[in-house]
C-alpha cells in the first residue's frame, strides 16, 4: 500500500487543502507572501502541493519547484518560513486524525523539497 | 474509437488524454501539473459528454457548465471543445422596456431573437459597437422570467452605460453575447446556508440566484447582504421584502457606509457587517458580487471564517 492509499487518496488531500490553506493564510509568518494572490488559483496549487507530499500522483520536478518560488526567495523567502508550512501540514494532518507514521512520511516527502522551494 | 473536435479539426485520442492528444497536434493548451489537479488545462465540452473523472475537484458550476480537465480526459464518446475564452457568439435582443430602478440604476429588459441559454446569476456582454462592450449581470431567472433582466449603473462618462441611459429606447435592437460565468445556484443540498454579498449593481446576479434558489425549493437560511453608500443606492427593495414575507428562510439587510446611523439600515461596510452577523460560515455556501475590493476581502473573510474554497463563488465588478 502506498502512502497516498494510506492517507486517504483525493478525498483526503480535498479536506485537507481548505483547513491547510486557511491555517496559512492564518499565520503571519508567512500570510504576506500569500496578499493579493487569486484564492482559488491558489488553492488549486496548494493542493497539487499536498498531493505530492501525500505520494500522490503529480509530475512536479524540482525545476518545477525553483521556478514557481523564485519571485518569493526574491521577497526573502527563507528557512523560517518553510519551517512555518511544515507546521502547518503536520497540524492539518493532525486535526484530521491521520496517524503519526503517516504524518512522518508525508512530512518527509514535503521537506524534501526545501532546496529547490528556497532556491539553495 | 471517440474522436475529439477542436478549432474544427477533428482528431483520435487512442490512448491519450485530451491534452496529450491536442498537444501532438500542435493545439496549444496552457497546463501544468500533468495529473487533474492544478486545473491549468481547463477546457469545455460545448459538444457531447465527458467522463465524470475528467470533472474530478471542480466546482460545481464549472461541472454543470460541462468543463473538464484536459489532462485527465479520456472521452468516451465524441466530443467537440474549446477553450474555456472561446465561443463567444452575438445575439440580436429587443429591448422591451427600460426604466431607472432609483437615481442611477437603469432596468434593462431584453428579447433575444433566439432561443437564450442562461443560468440566474450569469453575465452576458452588451454591445454598443464592434470594439465597444461591457459585462453586466443577469437579475433574471431562465424559469421565472420571460425577458433578461439588467441592472446597469449609469458611471460617471461611462462609454456603454451613458449610451444606453441616452441613447436607448424599448424597441430597439442590440447586440449582446451569450452567458457565461460561473456565479449561480446549482441545485442540491438544499438545507445549505447560503450567504450573499453584495453592492450596488453587484444585487443583479444575487437577485437572480435568490429567487433561483427559491424556485428549487432551497430550505436553508439565504441571507442576503446589500451595500451602499447611503441609503439613495437601494433598489429592489419592495421586490425583496415580499421575498421576505412569502420565504421565512429568506432575509434582506441593506447596509449603508456612510456615517451616521438610519433607521432601517445596518451601519458599516457590507462585508463587515455580514461576517460580523454570521461569524461562523463552515459549511455555507458564499456568493459576493459587486466592488472589486470588497469580493476580494470578502472572499479571504468569508474562507478564513469556515466556508470551503469550493463554495465561495465571486464575481467582482
């Protein structure tokens, strides 16, 4: 079974996006890079995102990464602020009653895509 | 073997999805994540039916518009689509009558010559020349309504607006397109919440989606929210309280900026107020129209109060 099946599929990475969205655009560490952003665009990314870190179907690569992020590695982008997104899946995964080694390998794949997200 | 029709060319998928196959052929389609979610590859089936898996996380209005993700589309059956910019078409329509709603909003009623395909809540063009056009919402509902209706708000040197203020008289003929947007009642989960925001002109569409809701039998709270800057901006106002009377789910409070309080008005910015009085909003379903600002602060409140992305329908002025 792969971590994907696991977690719950579409349907999980569907309940998951509104409450991992909101907690985002919630946190003032990071909230700014998110002003003026078209909401549903937005969200259609941030669930692309979360389909990735759940092992799910997606063809991002890396390029993929640094490319779509370097305008905010440009406004200061940084470690900090990925950690803030870390914490906030691990909290969204959380308040849905996924169970912790789930939430570990999620995290993993998610941190995984530091280097390229920061431009490093 | 299904074919797919495109820009009037004709091609066979085989194995491959929409977007590969239109890709091969040198149509450019704008896409990104290659696996049905980002929705850059958004298309619409203007012929035949798509499979319901190339609909997979769009909203519902998109759906029942019969948009799908090209990315993801394996057609079964013939099909011709377009991109979702394409297909605009003009349409003759008389104007059977025209007539200020209050100081500076005009009610438009129109005949197209044609059969009008619409859904309450919808915007069409309207033409004064080839190069010369504006969006205006529909207050009318398909089941309810004979003619469209427009509220169009005479702007200050307005292009379009002042020509039509002018110029227009019940009789004449114009041009205006067909409807499109994605604002407007889908029928189902009729004990739903509904929350609507609007200002000015922006209570057409709402309008419409009211009494749409209404005509499908919705049993949940509508509660609608209407904006102005004093209390001169208000219209409909007779047409809404009857609503309220023979709809005990249904209320209306109109909202003035200004200072100063009026008896009969709630005091502040609309979208204030709305959220103000409703600050939980999980599980409802949204629709702001009207002030660019005010859909667009509207529609991050309205998220970050509990409503779900997919349940926020927005159209900004």
């Amino acid at each position: 079974m792969s971590l994907y099946t696991d977690i719950g599929g579409e349907a999980a990475v569907n309940a998951a996006v509104d409450i991992f969205y909101r907690k985002v655009l919630k946190d003032a560490r990071i909230s700014h890079f998110f002003a003026g952003v078209d909401m549903d665009q937005q969200a259609a990314k941030q669930k692309a995102f979360l389909t990735l870190a759940f092992g799910g179907p997606n063809k991002y690569s890396g390029a993929d990464m640094r490319r779509g992020h370097a305008h905010l590695v440009a406004k200061g982008l940084n470690d900090s602020h990925f950690d803030a997104v870390m914490e906030n899946i691990g909290a969204t995964l959380t308040e849905l009653n996924v169970p912790a080694n789930l939430i570990a390998q999620a995290a993993a794949i998610a941190e995984s895509t530091r280097k390229d997200v920061l431009g490093k | 073997m299904p074919k797919i029709t495109y820009g009037g060319q004709s091609f066979e998928c085989g194995e491959q999805s929409v977007l590969e196959c239109l890709t091969a052929q040198g149509v450019s389609v704008p896409h990104s994540c290659g696996s049905g979610v980002c929705q850059t590859c958004k298309m619409q089936a203007v012929q035949g039916t798509v499979p319901v898996a190339a609909q997979a996380g769009l909203k519902p209005t998109l759906a029942a518009q019969n948009y799908f993700l090209a990315c993801v589309c394996h057609p079964q059956e013939d099909i011709e689509i377009a991109l979702p910019e394409q297909k605009i078409a003009r349409i003759e329509a008389k104007i059977s009558g025209i007539e200020y709603l209050n100081a500076e909003i005009l009610g438009i009623r129109l005949k197209p010559a044609q059969p009008f395909s619409y859904r309450a809540g919808q915007f069409i063009n309207f033409y004064k020349d080839e190069a010369t056009s504006r969006c205006y919402s529909l207050a009318s509902v398909p089941a309810l309504d004979h003619d469209l209706l427009l509220n169009v708000r005479k702007m200050p040197g307005g292009h379009v607006s002042g020509w039509i203020a002018e110029s227009l008289r019940a009789g004449d003929t114009v041009n205006i397109s067909e409807a499109s947007g994605d604002c407007f009642y889908v029928p189902g989960y009729a004990a739903q919440d509904i929350l609507l925001i609007g200002t000015g002109s922006g209570l057409a569409p709402l309008y419409g989606i009211i009494r749409d809701a209404l005509a499908n039998g919705h049993t949940g709270r509508i509660k609608l929210y209407h904006g102005n800057y004093s209390a001169a901006g208000f219209y409909l106002v007779d047409e809404l309280r009857k609503l309220e009377r023979n709809h005990p789910n249904f209320t209306y409070v109109p909202c003035v900026s200004e200072q100063g309080a009026q008896a009969g008005y709630e005091q502040g910015m609309v979208h204030d107020v709305a959220l103000r009085d409703n600050p939980s909003l999980s599980g409802w379903r949204v629709f702001l129209c009207g002030h660019s600002e005010m859909v667009k602060a509207a529609k991050r409140e309205s998220y970050l109060s509990g409503a779900a992305i997919k349940d926020i329908y927005a159209d900004p002025f």
